[in-house]
C-alpha cells in the first residue's frame, strides 16, 4: 500500500529532472513516493534513495495514473514533453486530488493548460502551478519584484500567500515587462533541444495591450548579464513560458521573452537566421535537429542569468538572477514549490502563476540559497 507519510509523488522519477527533484526532496527529509513507466528504472531510483513507494504508470493510461496519484497531496510531473503529457497528468492530480506542479515553461503548454483547466483546478479548490523551474518561475518571481518597487508596493504577509495577490499596476500599466534567458556554456537533454527547436516553430507569443499575439520574427535585443557572462551580447524573441503568467498578476502594455545561448556574434547570426526558418521546415524534419546528448553530459557546467526588466515612462527597475546547472535548479525549485504547497493550510486555488502564489522577494530570497543563486536587484 502507498505510504500515508508521503504528501509529495514524483511523476517521472527516473528522469533527468525528476532523479534531480528526487535528489533534492531526499536532501531536506521529505517523504515521497515515485512514479514511471519503467519498473526497473524507478527500482534504480529507489536504490539510490529512501523513497517510500514505487508506482509503474504512463501519461497515456488514465487508470495507472488514478491508482499512483491515490491518497498524494502534491503532483510533481517531471516526465516531458509537456505539450503531450501535461494536460493527462494535470487531470489526473486534480481528479485525485492533489495540487499539480510541473517542471516545464513551454509556452505553448503552458498557455492550452491556463485556457483549459483553470475552471477545474479552481472549484476542485487545488492548485495548479505549471513552469515550476528556470523557466519560468525565476523570470516570473523577479518581474513581480521589479513591478513592486517600480509601483512603490510593499507586499508583506507570509512566503505563501493566503488572499489573491493584487494585479500590480492596474491603474497605471507598464509599458514593458522584458524577460531575457542568457546561457552560456548550454548542456541540454535530447529532449530538451527538442522543446528548444519546437519553441521556434512559429513565432513566439507577446503581451500587447490585453492580449497574446505573435511576435515579430528575428526580434532581438541587447541584454547584459554581467561580466561573468561575457557582457553585453545579443537575445533574440523566445516561446518562454513568463509571457504567458506575468499578464495575470502584472499590467503591461507590452510583455515579451527573450533568449540568448551564446556570446559569439557569428553564431548569433546563425541563430537568428535558423529562428526565421523554421517555420516553414516540416515538424518531422524538425526533430532530428535534436543531437545526440551523451549520457555522461557534463549539465553543472552551464551557466545562466534570468534578467527581468520593467519599464514604465523614464523609471526603470531590473532584477538579475544568476546561477548554474539549468537542471538541478530547475529541480530545487520544483521540489521547494511542492513542499510549500504540502504544508499549505489555505490560500487561493486555481491555475496560478508563481507571484500568485508566493510573495516575490521573499520566495527568491529563500530559493537563492536553497539552489545557490545570486540576486542582483538594481532600481533606477
């Protein structure tokens, strides 16, 4: 029988994130159990750490996921890709239920989960946090910190928030959110460049004026990260996830994600030209742009920034978050975002973005040091 001390199931534990999310509840002491569909590879898992209970279930049969979600408080779903097994897995928590988070902020899922479940979640009374990783509750979190200070609101009250959080700048909306992901030295999964290529399909969705629409194609930006990671470069318009939640808790006229992978300029230009491409090469074609990632991928060797900007008439403000190994902070952060929802007594339910559900400055300040980040606000 499933064990009655673990609030908290991993969906996907044998993984690349979900070994990581595994890792980091182990590490802190929280009970929790693990789900899959490979036997073998979840008993792999259970060898390594003190996991109460081992489910075999699959994203495609409803009744599997029914019986290892039985009796869970939170869902982490850590299994990919999203746009396939987001919205089963989600059903299936809620039915359950049980919060559901997840670790990923592909935009396009992310967008059909808010249209299509938030009804659901909300008068199932749970919670639905999608994105629970770099991208996007990073770039969200630091948005919601920036928009604060520029708007001169103090948010106090517990990490967790137990009201709905106010929209920020509804009387005077910004006129920009801009969020940019820099990478340097970029390890990624097989299935990681697939989501990457599949992003570029299409252009990417902006925030203007009240509604989602797309972006212009080959939009690009400069954005500076810091000397670490080589200064001033060049990102170009990204499918990340923070468009999508930031319009709910912050008005702007303008919202848009940006991303830049590397700092040499000839390379850029590959990348710009190779994002007006896509569009029109056949998705199947598209999937053998993914290589081959080596199982002994050296992942702790990336380095990345998350730069969130606000902009409303000449004040500015903008929050820099800097750290390493896109992977296991993806993974800290998904398993703190479920431990917080385990304990959680009260508060509002629903889809819900990060700053929804968390106090901005606070929940960065406490993830910092839990994923080794560094945060650096700077407030024009």
């Amino acid at each position: 029988m499933p064990s009655p001390d673990a609030a908290i199931l991993v969906f996907g534990a044998s993984g690349l994130v979900g070994r990581r999310v595994c890792r980091e509840l182990a590490a802190v002491g929280v009970p929790f159990e693990i789900a899959g569909r490979r036997e073998a590879a979840l008993a792999e898992v259970a060898a390594e750490m003190p996991v109460t209970y081992t489910h075999v279930a699959d994203a495609r049969d409803p009744a599997t996921l029914a019986a290892a979600f039985a009796g869970a408080r939170v869902i982490i779903n850590a299994t990919g890709p999203l746009r396939d097994c987001a919205a089963p897995v989600l059903e299936a928590a809620l039915i359950a239920g049980a919060h559901y988070v997840d670790v990923g902020g592909e935009q396009g899922a992310l967008q059909a989960l808010y249209e299509r479940h938030e009804s659901t979640a909300r008068r199932a009374g749970l919670v639905a946090l999608p994105g629970a990783g770099v991208d996007c509750t990073l770039g969200d979190l630091a948005a919601a910190w920036a928009t604060a200070h520029l708007c001169g609101v103090t948010d106090d009250g517990p990490l967790v928030r137990t009201e709905p959080a106010p929209r920020l700048a509804e009387d005077r909306p910004l006129d920009e959110v801009i969020v940019s992901y820099v990478f340097d030295d970029l390890a990624l999964s097989a299935g990681s460049q697939r989501a990457l290529f599949g992003a570029a399909f299409g252009k990417p969705l902006v925030w203007r004026r009240d509604r989602w629409e797309a972006g212009r194609a080959g939009e690009r930006r400069r954005v500076n990260a810091g000397p670490a990671l080589g200064g001033e470069r060049d990102a170009h318009g990204f499918a990340a996830g923070d468009v999508v939640t930031i319009p709910r808790h912050i008005a702007a006229t303008y919202v848009a994600t940006f991303l830049s992978t590397t700092r040499k300029t000839g390379t850029q230009a590959a990348l710009r030209l190779l994002a007006r491409a896509l569009p029109f090469v056949p998705r199947a074609a598209g999937e053998l742009l993914a290589p081959y990632a080596a199982p002994d991928t050296d992942y702790a060797r990336t380095q990345f920034a998350v730069i969130a900007q606000v902009r409303r008439g000449f004040a500015a403000a903008q929050i820099v978050i800097r750290g390493r190994d896109l992977y296991r902070t993806t993974a800290a952060i998904a398993a703190w975002t479920a431990g917080q929802l385990a304990t959680r007594t009260a508060g509002p339910s629903g889809m819900r973005a990060p700053a929804e559900l968390f106090r901005a400055q606070p929940a960065l300040r406490e993830l910092s040091q839990i994923a080794d980040l560094s945060i650096e606000p700077s407030f024009g």
